[in-house]
C-alpha cells in the first residue's frame, strides 16, 4: 500500500495513543505470578500498628482468606522501602536506624525459629547462638543473616541483631517462629536491614521496623505460606493503598 494513505492511520493511532491513560503500555508488577499475598494497611505513615489480612489470587482476581488481626510496625510509622514496587516520591523513605517499616510490596523470603526444624512449606532457618542479622551498613554482610562461626566475629561487629533472642536477651522470644521481609535485597548502604516478621510483646509495643504479631497468627501464615505461590508482603497507609490498588493489582478492601 502507498504511504500517502497508511498516514492518516498512523496519525490517528497516535492521537489514540497520546490520550491513553499514563502507564497503560507498562510492564506488568513484579509480583503478577504472586498467587498469595500478605496484606497490612495502617491510619498513616506514622501510625506504629496495623491490620493483616490475606489473599489467594483467582484469575486476576484477590479473595480473602482466613481473618483479619492486629500487628504493630515501627514506632516511627512506615516509609518508602526498597522491594518490588517502583520508587514512590511522596512520603518518607526508608533509612537504617529511622525506626520505620518499609512501606511496598516484598517477597516473602525465608522462615527462622530457636527450633531446628518447622512444618512451614517456606524454605526454614533453625537459629544458633551464633546467628546475627548484620545491621552494620560497612560489612560486607549487611542486610543478611550470618553465623558468626563461619563468617568470621570481625564480619559481624558491632551488629544488634543476634538472632536466638531468648540466649542473648534474657529469654526474649520475639523471633521463636518468623520470616524475612525482602526489604532492600541488594543491601544498599544505610537504606534499612534486617526487616522481619515476629512476634510481638503486646499489643501495644510497636517494633524498631519490623511487623509484629500473637503467636498464632504467626502460625497460621507460616502453614498458610506456601513458595511455590511466590507470596509477597505488602505494607501501605491506606491513602496510599487506596491511591495504588488498581494500578498495582492489589486486593479490594
């Protein structure tokens, strides 16, 4: 065919496409082959508790599993982490020692308990005395779990994170049975490490970044949790939630 006559064609496609709405042509999320998600939605950015609630996808569609609890976040709120999602400009961002939860979506990656084993499907740590999350932003290690008897006690100096809580803190129990939150997997220098799910102290003790809850909620997801699903974790003010849902494809409120 001439091109005198594809043009008012050509011209007529891109006119339709310069009135598309933004972002129609992107990729899809990075989480669209999730199949579970982990969902907590709080009052603001620095609300320190929040609502859980889960999700199995059907088709494009999330449905609700299971009952809604209660968890606590940072004493500080929420901010913008490093997961998933593409970076947000509004609200806080993310900062070692700031306090804050990461605020996105992040896989959900391995469970760890004091037990040496777990009847999760999820891939299991069993903690030693020797086990320390590295929150020390100059170690080659930052922002991973170590045992120090492999990695060297220089490796991990000055890290506050030894994990078999209840040998190092006078029987705290706060990481008898959790998982990781894949918040700044490439470790990024000062932008935040060591992001969990544990249990909680109370009701009322929010964390220093991480997301707390009962003993059994806790039990419930990690024999709901299952890798072949690829579940994500979702953390978001509901201004932001409600801003993002479609766009994002995450569950209906």
């Amino acid at each position: 065919m001439p091109l005198p006559s594809r043009l008012p064609r050509v011209l007529g496609l891109l006119a339709f496409v310069a009135t598309m709405p933004s972002g129609a042509f992107e990729t899809p999320a990075a989480w669209s082959v999730s199949r579970q998600m982990i969902v907590v939605t709080t009052d603001g950015w620095n609300a320190d508790h929040g609502t859980l609630r889960t999700y199995v996808r059907e088709g494009t569609h999330w449905k609700q599993e299971g009952s809604a609890a209660d968890v606590t976040i940072g004493k500080r709120g929420s901010a913008w982490g490093i997961g998933l999602n593409p970076p947000e400009q509004d609200g806080p961002v993310k900062k070692e020692g700031d306090g804050r939860s990461p605020a996105g979506v992040f896989r959900v990656g391995p469970a760890f308990g004091y037990a040496e084993s777990n009847p999760t499907a999820m891939p299991y740590r069993g903690l030693t005395a020797t086990d320390y999350c590295v929150d020390v932003d100059r170690s080659p290690y930052y922002n991973r779990i170590v045992d120090a008897d492999k990695v060297g006690r220089n490796a991990v100096a000055g890290a506050t994170e030894a994990m078999r809580r209840d040998l190092h803190f006078d029987g705290d129990r706060a990481y008898r049975i959790g998982f990781v939150i894949e918040h700044n997997p490439e470790g990024r220098k000062g932008a935040g490490s060591c992001i969990f799910a544990h249990l909680w102290k109370s009701p009322t003790s929010p964390t220093v970044g991480c997301t707390a809850m009962t003993d059994g909620t806790m039990e419930r997801l990690l024999a709901w949790l299952d890798p072949s699903k690829k579940p994500v974790f979702v953390l978001l003010p509901k201004t932001e939630y409600a801003r993002l849902r479609e766009a994002w494809n995450l569950p209906a409120p």
